[in-house]
C-alpha cells in the first residue's frame, strides 16, 4: 500500500516516517514541499494520504481540494494532523474530502492504529472496485454473447423465409445492409441502426401464412391473390406483436409497415408520411430496390442505375423523401454491395477500390429488363 506523507517541519516528517513504516506491507514517501507532492500524487499512485494543515505554499486543506480538483482523491482516505481544535476548520477539512485526523504531537500508536484501519478501508474498497470491474466485463460478455445469439436466431429465422419464399439469402442480406446504411446516414443511433440491421430480414415473415400457389406463382396476380399476397403484412404481425424486447417490437414495425407508402396509397393501413414508422420507412427502400435488382420467376432484374432512378423518382410519393436522399448520400456503397454480392444482377455501375471511393468503369449489360410484376413491391 503506497502511503504520501506530507508535513513541511522535518522533524515532524521525520517521526511520521518512522511510525508509518512500522506498518507491515506499506511503501511510504515523505515531503516537507506540498507542491512536489502534489506533483507525486498527480502522477503515481496512493492509497493514503496523511498531511499537515499549516504550511506555507499550501494549507493541507488546499492541497486536498486540489487533488480533489485533480480527481486523485476520490477514494482516498485521508488523516490530517493538526493543532486546530476550532470546529469550522475541521467542518471546512471534512467538506473538502479529509477522512479523519489526529492531533499534534501525535501518539505513534493511535496513528498506526487509526492508519492500520484506513488502510484495511482503502483495501477493501479497491477489491470491491475491482469486483465490480470483473464483473462489468462479464456482464459486458454475457450481453455481446446474447447479441449473437439473438442475431443467429434471427438469420435462422430469416433463412426459414427464404426456403418458404424462394429468396436468396443474398436478397435477406442485403436488404439488411442497405437498410443500415440508410439508417446511419440519417443519424440514427449505432445501436439502432444495429436493430434495423437485425430487424430487416423479417420483413417478410409473413409469408409463411400464404399459400404456395400464390407465394410461388410465376405469372401476374389475380386480384384475390393479390388480396391473398398482402395478407403477409397482417400475419408478420401477428408473429412478432406483443413482444418484450426493442428488437421484437422494431420488427413488428417494420413488418407491418413496410408497405406502406409516404402518400397513403400503400397498404395494409393507408397510413402517410412520418405516421409510418422510421424503421419500416427504412426498410421500404432497401426492399423495393434490392427486389428491382433481382431475378425473379415473372421477371428480370433491373440495372441498379434504372433501380436507383425509380426509388428517386418516388420520393415523396411511395418513399421517405429523407430516407431517399440518405439512399443517394450511401449511393456509392449500395452500388458497391450490388456488385460484389449480386452476380445475376446487371451491374452498370463503376467497381470501387474502397467502399468509398470510385475507380474505373465495369462493362455492362444492354439487355433490357422485362416488366416487374405488377406486385414487385410485395416480391
């Protein structure tokens, strides 16, 4: 235990010394300048601190409050040994952060004892300290494991989808990317944009509840199997309403609301504007664009450059104006994801170097796509 004596009469540091290195286990340094102490504490560590109240640079009361100031003494006991019998120096000495004090001439043995106690104090705190550090960190790794856990399940559900859908995993993927690179670019919090992320893939859970006649139809879409398709909004929400956590109850939004549109022609609820929720806003784009750049049984996948057009073209009608403009600010990103994870798509965009920053052109593909789906934002 390291212990910082602080008294500017020699003789008076002299005797501390030599009662305080009685105590087993303790590395003392004495100082007659409370300057040079001040300097010691700032930069070495301590465990207890014991001070004269009457000197000339500082009083031992202001030097305490500075290393008060210094936040070196936050659990640092300290004694100050004093003559001052009068009750507002020593009231003014305990506000300031002195633990306790002894008088002048001190006795030896009522210092070590008093010195023995403190240090029994200052060491049961550090071990509480360091306790409570152990057991942040294990809190810290039970939680990140849990995050996995949470996101594993989460993925395994979403591939579940695939299998029912006939979407790649690749088309899950990156409607949760893209949708967090929306979300970031609109400032969201990290750890939102980590639950949009996670909450993306269940956009469609709903569509375990329809019919393989309907889900998996090659053609057009009658008006009741459209009616039937949309039904899919209705029973993601049924699977994910009521639940407890954040991440739960953002899918639920985002399932339910995705499509929606910003005008209120969308559906299940009509709903406009910012009465839609951020999240499912978010996911709208992502899923709308990435569907556009993909194969499907009734058609064939757009240019991202023809893709990005449409989703700018319906901003303020279909789309967030906001989230449009953060999918255009990301561009750059998006169109580098679409390149390097999409191969059926038709790329016509530059290949980048960085995430960042663009290179030189690719080669495209002049194929003209045929028509989406009349449904295509329901995929």
């Amino acid at each position: 235990m390291h212990i910082v004596l602080v008294d500017d009469s020699r003789s008076a540091l002299f005797a501390l010394d030599i009662a305080v290195r009685e105590i087993p286990g303790v590395h003392v340094i004495a100082f007659e300048d409370p300057a040079k102490a001040l300097e010691h504490c700032l930069k070495s560590p301590i465990d207890l601190l014991i001070v004269d109240f009457t000197m000339p640079k500082y009083t031992g009361i202001e030097l305490v409050a500075e290393l008060k100031r210094q936040n070196v003494l936050q659990y640092i006991p300290v004694i100050m040994v004093t003559s001052e019998t009068e009750r507002s120096i020593r009231i003014q000495a305990i506000e300031t952060g002195v633990t306790d004090f002894i008088g002048k001439p001190f006795d030896s043995i009522e210092l070590k004892a008093r010195v023995r106690n403190l240090l029994a104090l200052r060491r049961a705190q550090r071990d509480l300290s360091q306790q409570a550090s152990r057991l942040v960190d294990e809190v810290d790794k039970a939680t990140e494991e849990l995050a996995e856990r949470e996101e594993e399940i989460i993925w395994r559900l979403a591939r579940a989808i695939e299998f029912r859908d006939g979407d790649t995993g690749d088309h899950i993927s990156r409607v949760a990317q893209i949708s967090k690179l929306i979300a970031k670019d609109l400032g969201l919090s990290s750890e939102h944009c980590r639950m949009i992320y996670l909450a993306a893939p269940l956009h469609d859970v709903g569509k375990i509840g329809i019919s393989d006649s309907v889900l998996l139809k090659p053609g057009r879409l009658t008006p009741e199997e459209i009616t039937e398709m949309r039904r899919h909004v209705e029973i993601g929400v049924r699977i994910l309403e009521k639940g407890t956590s954040d991440l739960v109850r953002i899918a639920e939004a985002v399932a339910g609301g995705h499509h929606e549109k910003w005008d209120g022609t969308g559906y299940p609820k009509g709903i406009t504007g910012e009465n839609i929720p951020i999240e499912a806003r978010i996911v709208a784009i992502a899923d709308v664009f990435e569907a556009l750049c993909s194969e499907r049984p009734y058609k064939r996948a757009w240019p991202i450059e023809e893709a990005r057009d449409h989703i700018i073209a319906q901003s303020g009608l279909h789309f967030d104006p906001a989230c449009v403009t953060a999918f255009e600010n990301q561009w750059s990103r998006i169109a580098s994801l679409m390149a390097q994870d999409l191969p059926k798509t038709i790329v016509d965009v530059p290949s980048l170097e960085t995430p960042d920053e663009p290179a030189g052109p690719n080669q495209t593909v002049s194929e003209k796509p045929a028509p989406v789906r009349e449904t295509s934002n329901v995929k």
